[in-house]
C-alpha cells in the first residue's frame, strides 16, 4: 500500500479508534524519550516565553531586550535607538548602527533602525546617507514622526523650505503631540515673507492641525512676529479663520503693545472703523476687543452693557461714597482736535458725580468733561486737543456717589467722539 493509500485509510477509521491507538502507541515509549519530549516541549515553550518578555520589556528597556530575547528586528531597532538617544559618542554611534543594521537583516521593516542610522549619517555629516534612508522610512511609514523631524531638519539644512513645510505638515497630520514642538518653531518663524508664502500654500489645503495653528499663533503672538501679516494674508487667500481667533490676535498685540498690527488685525473684523472716532458709539454690539467697550468689574460698581442692533445703553449704579471707573475704550486718535459729546438718562439719584477724561497712555491728561443732569435728562458735550507725543489715548468714564446721597443709577444712549471740523469752535 502507498503513502497516500495509507493516509486515506487512516483519514476514513474512527477518531475514537485513532485516538486510542495514539494513547496505546505512547504506552509503548520508552523512558528516555518520553523524559526527552517533555524536555524540548519546555524549551519551545521557554523560549516563547523569553521572545513575549523582549517584545514587552522592549517597550521599558529596549537595550535589555535585546540582550534577553531571541533576535528580533524591531526590538534590536528600538534598542539602537535607546544606545544614541542616551548617548551619541563616536563609540556609541558605531555601535548603534551596528545594532540598526542586524535590525534591517532580521526585519527590513523596522523604521526605527532606519531613523536610527539617518541620525549617526547625521551627526557624522554624511548628507550622501541622509537622504536614501529618510526616503526609505517614509516609504515604510508616515506614521513615524522621528523620522518626520529628521526630514524638517534635513529640508533645513538644503534650504528647501517647501520640502521642510511639506515633512511638518506630514508630522503634524499624524501625531497631535508633536504640536507641541513644532506649533512655537513654525510660529516663530512667521516673520519670513517666504515661509509665510509656502506656509499659506499648506494650509490651503485645509489639513486637520491647521484650526489650532491659527489658534497658537493668536494666543501666542509675542513668539510669532509675522503672526499678524499670515493671518490677513491667509484671509486673502481664502482660508477660514474664525472672529474669535481674530479678537484673541487683537488682544494679544495690545497686550504686547504692538498696536498699529492690532488695528490692522481689528479692521477684519470692523473694516469700517475709522482711527480719528470712537467705535461703537450707539451700542448696537457686544464688544469682543480692547478697541471696543471695556465694562468695569470693580467692586462699589454695577454695570451693564446692553447692546441693541438699533441702539443698546450703558447703564451703571454707585452705592453711596463708591467711586471708579465704569467704562473705557482705547482710542489711537491722530494729532488733531476732537469733540466729545452724548447723553443719556439720570433713573436714580441726583447731583451724579459723573466725568469723562480722555488721557494720553501713561497719565497725561487731555480733557475731563463734565456730566450735566437736566431734569430725568444727561448730557456731555467738551473738546480736546491731541499732540503728535500722545499716539495711544485712553477714553474713561468715572462715576461716583457721594457719601448719604443714596444710590445712583445713569444710563447712556451714546458716546461720540470725533475731529472738530474746520472753522467749528
């Protein structure tokens, strides 16, 4: 009988009858075999054991890893990379890319090996390596964001900045952790009108990270120096950038003092305001910048803005003997004479200790003009002058209430200010 006929007849018995001829067939071993059966069934089954322990001590301790565990490319990978993260002497080096390459014989997959050797071509100034082996790992995978920043800093090194903006944009796409290194590096580099081109040009593409791009740079303009230029030139090209990403720039600008980038950054969010009136002068918005209403918050104080498309009302109340300031604007009035005026209504009290000043930024003040009450009635109306020396004003409303006059409510309908036409006194 054949081979084959011999497996088919043993195919069609019974299990039970084949499974009790192996059990009667074990009887039979002999005691030295049976002994070496259970000796090699422990030894695959230890050194199964010993691979799982590399695969999960490569994770805490590659270097060990390897040393334990059966060759195995990606462990011998992350354990070169741990030697010339640790240390990148000369001696290091070689060694690490000794154990990258045993790395790439065992597991050509192994990306980490890879990144590992383009750093020693690196550091050892082997730009004819660098290239291959970035080109190799990203071929392997994108998802390797080591590799990503070897490549932004070997796009550097050439000059390229599109290709450097190209390996951000890839590193930046899959890890939201690598943000937090490259978001401020990218930042400050906005002063660059060419960066800021190639920069617009990604972002154009609408990527994933690039809402919160603009959200960095407006919270974090003092270290992104053209953060100002790339939002209204990113404007122009069509890329949505939200009013609060706007309003937060304007803050920040202010808060750095760069107000003439404030106000460019304001005007695209009210292209018709104008630099010589106040803005808002009815009420009709809520404000969302320095350049708009400023409410006080103080104590003693209690204020409201109410703003109406038509027209809306400041209203504020002093309690007897309380006084500060109730509302503010910043202005950036060019030199020149300009006219105050408004009204408003007296709800509660009498004899309001009430004023408007308008102050050069540091204290010198300009003009203090006068609340008038007439009858339920309030009203303002003074001028002031504004020298070349005083490029920043700030425009203020104080209230108070004498001490047993009891309380004190105003509400104001509307605020001009405004240059004094020619010929007018």
């Amino acid at each position: 009988m054949n081979t084959i006929t011999a497996m088919t007849t043993a195919t069609n018995r019974n299990p039970r009858e084949l499974a009790g001829r192996d059990i009667r067939s074990s009887r039979t071993l002999s005691r030295p075999v049976r002994f070496g059966l259970v000796g090699l069934i422990v030894l695959v089954g230890g050194l199964g054991f010993l691979t799982d322990f590399s695969r999960v001590l490569a994770r805490v301790d590659p270097v060990r890893a390897a040393s334990i565990g059966l060759p195995n490319g990606q462990t011998l990978a992350a354990a070169a990379g741990r030697h010339i993260f640790q240390n990148p002497d000369r001696e290091t080096r070689t060694q690490a890319a000794a154990l990258a390459r045993e790395a790439l014989r065992l597991d050509p997959t192994a990306t980490e090996a890879l990144q590992t050797l383009a750093l020693v071509a690196q550091l050892e100034n082997d730009q004819s390596k660098l290239g291959p082996l970035l080109s190799y790992s990203f071929d392997l995978s994108r998802r390797q964001v080591r590799a990503h920043f070897w490549g932004i800093e070997e796009a550097v090194t050439r000059g390229d900045v599109k290709l450097a903006l190209k390996r951000y944009d890839l590193a930046l796409r899959v890890s939201e952790a690598a943000q937090t290194n490259l978001f401020p590096v990218l930042a400050s580099s906005t002063r660059e009108p060419l960066v800021r081109r190639e920069l617009i040009n990604v972002l154009a593409g609408s990527p994933d990270w690039g809402d919160r791009f603009f959200t960095h740079l407006a919270e974090n303009s003092s270290s992104a120096p053209g953060a100002g230029q790339l939002f209204a030139e990113a404007r122009s090209r069509g890329i949505a950038i939200s009013k609060t990403q706007w309003a937060t720039l304007v803050k920040s600008l202010i808060a750095q003092e760069e107000f003439d980038q404030a106000w460019s950054a304001y005007l695209q969010l009210n292209p018709s305001a104008a630099r010589n009136r106040l803005r808002d002068p009815r009420f009709t918005r809520d404000p969302i910048t320095p350049f708009e209403w400023a409410v006080s918050e103080e104590m003693g104080l209690s204020t409201s803005l109410l703003a109406q498309p038509g027209g809306g009302r400041f209203e504020v109340s002093a309690s007897p003997g309380s006084r500060d300031i109730a509302l503010a604007q910043i202005q950036l009035l060019p030199s020149g004479r300009y006219r105050l005026s408004g009204a408003g209504e007296l709800v509660v009290g009498e004899s309001p200790q009430a004023y408007w000043t308008l102050a050069c930024r540091g204290g010198r003040e300009l003009a203090r003009i006068p609340v008038r009450v007439t009858g339920a009635r309030i009203s303002f109306d003074g001028t002031a002058s504004v020298d070349t020396g005083c490029p920043l004003q700030d425009l203020r409303l104080h209230v108070g209430s004498e001490i047993g006059s009891g309380d004190l409510t105003l509400s104001f309908t509307s605020v001009q200010l405004e240059p004094v036409r020619s010929g007018r006194p």
